[in-house]
C-alpha cells in the first residue's frame, strides 16, 4: 500500500471551522477598539481647537475667536495673519479627522466673544458613538444624541 500525503478533507474543514470561530470572536473587538480609538482622537482634536482658539483671540484681539476652523489653520504661515493662522494641521481644518465631522462656529462682535466647537461621528455607531462638543469655557462635553453648535450648552455632561 502506499502512503498519503496530505490532508483529508475532514481536517481541512475542522481548520477552518476553527479560524472562523477565531474570526468572530476577534473582530467585534477590533470594531470596539477602533471605536474608542477614534473618540480618543476626537477628544484630543476638540482640544487641540480649544487651544488654538484661546491663542487665535490673543494673536487677533480685534477679531475675537475665529469663526471657522480654516481660519486657524493655513499653508502659508509667513507671517500668520488672521484668515491663515497656522495653529491646527490642515486635516482638522478641513472638518473631518479620524472618522469624526468637526463644525467650529465664532458668534458675537466683532470681536467674536465665543465660540462652539461640535464633533460628530461619520458614521454613528460605527465610527463613533458619543457626540463631543465644548464652546469658550474649553470644557469638553459629551452626549450620546447628536450635537450641533446651538445644542452644545452647560446641560451637556462634561467628560470625566
């Protein structure tokens, strides 16, 4: 008689009957890790624009707060100007980052006395599931129902 070599179909089956078990029990939580990935950015993105918003009404005090978020970025920063100042990356500037949509909108004045920033996921439930939002007090807040710029207010729960 002779030998055989290989694998019988049976095996083969078991072998993918067990990476497919693997699979469905990894990928849920590689959906969740990216999730929370994602809202970690979203978090730091709000931030970032807290900060460059308090630096932009020091740089411009005859302006105020910016009144969009291109107005804190630029490619040409020599010198910054007020409709250019180089304080956030071009990425968040244009409004989405990370799978979140960034909206940041100056109100009052001239000067612009305060301002709102709202990060809302692309895709809820999948990019994202909490709402972020913080406005001249640099708190950032959160919600699980969707944000705008006029909801954002101190009956947000701030993040812990």
């Amino acid at each position: 008689m002779r030998k055989r070599n290989g694998f019988s179909l049976i095996e083969l089956l078991i072998v993918v009957a067990i990476i497919l078990i693997i699979a469905a029990i990894a990928i849920p939580n590689l959906l969740r890790a990216r999730i929370a990935a994602n809202e970690s950015s979203a978090v730091a993105s709000i931030r970032t624009v807290n900060t460059a918003m308090i630096s932009y009404d020091s740089a411009y005090p005859t302006v105020g707060y910016s009144v969009n978020l291109a107005n804190l970025a630029g490619t040409s920063c020599t010198p910054p100007s007020s409709t250019s100042a180089c304080l956030i990356d071009t990425q968040l500037a244009s409004g989405t980052k990370s799978g979140y949509s960034f909206t940041a909108v100056g109100s009052g004045g001239p000067p612009a006395g305060s301002y709102t920033i709202v990060g809302a996921p692309l895709t809820p439930n999948q990019t994202g599931v909490r709402y972020f939002c913080s406005f001249a007090d640099a708190v950032v807040r959160y919600s699980t129902a969707s944000l705008t710029t006029s909801t954002c207010t101190y009956s947000v729960s701030p993040l812990q």
